[in-house]
C-alpha cells in the first residue's frame, strides 16, 4: 500500500511522462507557428486541424484520430464510433456490465427515437463476476457471428465496480481476439487519458472515444506549451544574433590590434 507522499510521487511521474510524449508528438509532428494561422473557413486543407489530429495519432499511438470541436460530447463520439461501424444485422457486447448511462438511448437498451436498435442492431451483455473479475466462460458463450463489436468501459461512470486498469483491458481484448480476430473492440476511455503512461490503444483497442471537454483542455496544453516553444526560440535566436555580433567585433578588435 502507498503512502500519501508515494501516491502523489507516483502521480507526478506519470504527469511528466504523459508530458513529454505530447512535446514528443508535437515535434515528430513539426509543430511550427503555420499551424495558428487562420483558415479560409470552407474546412478543406486545414493545416492546424490536421496537424492536431496527427499529434493526437501520435500521442496515443494510434493510426488516425479526430479531434473536432463539432463533436460536442463523450456521448457524441462514442455514438459516432458506434454508428459509424455498426450495420444492421450486427451486435454490440458489452463485456462490462452496463455501459454508460446516456448510451442506454444510443444503443437502445432504453428505448429511443433512433437508436441503433431502431437500426436493427442488437446489444448483449455479460455482468462482472461479484468479485470484479472478468466473466471469461460467458463472454466467450456470448460472441456469435453477428458479434462486430466490443464495447469496453474503462471508468466506472455511474457504477460502483473500480475503473478498469489498461492491463486488464488488455487481457480482455486478447481474449476476445483470440475467439474472433476481426471484432473491433472499442473503448470507452471517458475520463481515462493521461492517468497512467500507457492507453489501451497501446494493448489492442482498436477505437478509443472519449470526452471532448477533456480534449480541449489538452488543446489548450498544446497550444499553451506551443506559444511557449515559439518564443523561446525567437529569445534563444535572438542571443545567438548578439553572440554573432560580439564574436564579429571582437575580431575585428582583435585585426586592429595587429
Ligand atoms: C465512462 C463514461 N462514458 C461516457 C460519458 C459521457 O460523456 P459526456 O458526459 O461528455 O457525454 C461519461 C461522462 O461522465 C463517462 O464517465
């Protein structure tokens, strides 16, 4: 068990390390000062929008990401990346228990005035066992062939069970993917980016949604740290310039002398 001190320690590494893999993504990137300047507003070839989205790819390890201000909600994006993948015929299974309250009208669990139930997409559900492990016998009874994807909630949301670690969605997602491959398993990861140095799209998750009031906190990071980057390299040109000029004239001194 941590102490106080040790928790906070522990938080504080984890903070740091979460920072420098942003930095990170902003230079492989090349993040420069192109990416602030204003667009024409048609939304086509929007450098600073792509090269957020690339640094976000980067950051989570990810092949591709979108980052819009459009999507004004965790609720949206997770309903996006649900529609955008499910057809009619195909089943959602939540492994997890229940997912998140305002998912219940998306999916149709509560019914709903066009929820992907109305879409002839159906939804199962296997509980945690009481003591909070995986139930592994019946999630495997409950994938079948219309099974297209997985929904893993990562923080408990409304529920009292503990938020799931990344290592144990990782062990979940290799089990469903050792009964069906091509199933997309997709996380739910509200509340989940930044608290621990790896995100389950680094253990096989292969959607990620998640809370855009989060995100804008870390674009405003981004572009905070950004600002901050582009003004300490005028300041560190402008001493090299008077470096130059010091090292010039004192040649020049130097040539008089002889
Ligand atoms: C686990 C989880 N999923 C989804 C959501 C929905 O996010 P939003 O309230 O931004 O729609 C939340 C919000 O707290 C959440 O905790």
């Amino acid at each position: 068990m941590m102490d106080k001190k040790e928790k906070e320690n522990k938080l504080m590494e984890i903070a740091e390390y979460n920072q420098l893999k942003v930095l990170k993504g902003m230079q492989d990137n090349k993040v420069s000062d192109i990416h602030f300047a204003a667009t024409t507003g048609y939304g086509y070839n929007d450098l600073g929008r792509d090269t957020l989205e690339d640094v976000y790819a980067s950051v989570f390890h990810a092949e591709s990401a979108l980052v819009r201000p459009q999507l004004i909600s965790g609720t949206h994006a997770l309903t996006i990346a649900l529609s955008g993948n499910l057809r009619p015929g195909d089943e959602i299974l939540s492994p997890v228990g229940k997912p998140y309250d305002t998912l219940e009208e998306v999916i149709g669990i509560r019914d709903s005035v066009g929820s992907l139930k109305e879409f002839g997409i159906t939804y199962s559900q296997v509980d945690l066992l009481p003591n909070g492990d995986f139930d592994f016998e019946n999630i495997k009874k409950a994938i079948n062939e219309r099974t297209k994807l997985i929904e893993i909630q990562r923080s408990k949301g409304y529920a009292t069970r503990p938020t799931l670690s990344v290592k144990r969605i990782g062990e979940l997602i290799s089990f469903i993917k050792s009964i069906k491959p091509d199933v997309i398993c997709m996380v739910d990861n509200c509340y989940g980016e930044f608290v621990d140095t790896i995100e389950p799209s680094d253990v096989g998750a292969d959607i990620m949604a998640r809370s855009s009031d989060v995100g804008r906190e870390v674009v405003d990071i981004i572009q905070g740290v950004m600002m901050f980057l582009i003004a300490a390299d005028a300041l560190l040109r402008g001493w090299r310039q008077r470096l130059i000029v010091k090292a010039a004239k004192a040649e020049e001194m130097e040539a008089a002398q002889k």
